[in-house]
C-alpha cells in the first residue's frame, strides 16, 4: 500500500516538475520575444510613419495627374469646339475665294490668340 502512494506521488512530482519546466522555459521564450518587440518598436513607427508619408505623396501626386487630364480634356473639347465653329462657318458662307481665305487668316489668328490665352 506505501509503495502504490509512493509511486503515485513521485508520478505527481515528475508531472509537477515536468510542467514547471516547461512554464520557465514558456517563460523564457516570451521575454525574449519581448525584448524583441521592444527593440522592433520605434523601427516599426519609423517605417509606419514613411509608408503614410509615401501614402499621402502618391494620393496628392494622383489628384494632381488627374486635375492635368481634366485641364486637357477642356482645353482640347474648346479647341475643337472653336476649330468646328470655324469650318462650319466657312461652308455656310460660301463666299468668294479671296474673301473667304481673308476671313479664315482672321478666324485662325483668333483661334491662335484663343489658344495661347487657355495655355
């Protein structure tokens, strides 16, 4: 009878010892990972701060490229517009060659003036 309780807390000491091990070295493991979390720390919101840095430099150069495109889209909706106001008037008209060709050289002078104004 002594020796079944015997075995049985030595079996209870071994499991004891055994899982203590195992929480010191569970123990050990978490403070050097937190070492490391702790060096990694002020690296990690140097780089967080340069990837918002890098973030907000793409957005603000996006909105930019596409305000350049929307200029460019008026700019060359009112060159057409004028270009086609232009033709159409000289086919309305239907006037002499001469006369004809010195109200194109005025129209195209205006249409010269127009554009390096939008420009």
């Amino acid at each position: 009878m002594y020796i079944l309780i015997s075995i049985v807390f030595i079996a209870e000491l071994i499991i004891a010892l055994s899982l203590i091990n195992l929480i010191v070295k569970t123990d050990r493991k978490v403070c050097h990972l937190n070492c490391c979390v702790k060096a990694f720390k002020p690296l990690a919101q140097t780089y967080l701060q340069y990837a918002r840095t890098l973030v907000s430099n793409f957005s603000s150069n996006f909105e930019k490229t596409f305000s350049f495109i929307r200029k460019k889209k008026e700019q060359i909706i009112f060159k057409t517009v004028v270009m086609v106001s232009i033709y159409l008037l000289l086919i309305l008209f239907k006037i002499k060659f001469t006369k004809a060709s010195k109200i194109y050289r005025l129209i195209s002078v205006m249409r010269d003036l127009a554009i390096e104004l939008t420009v």
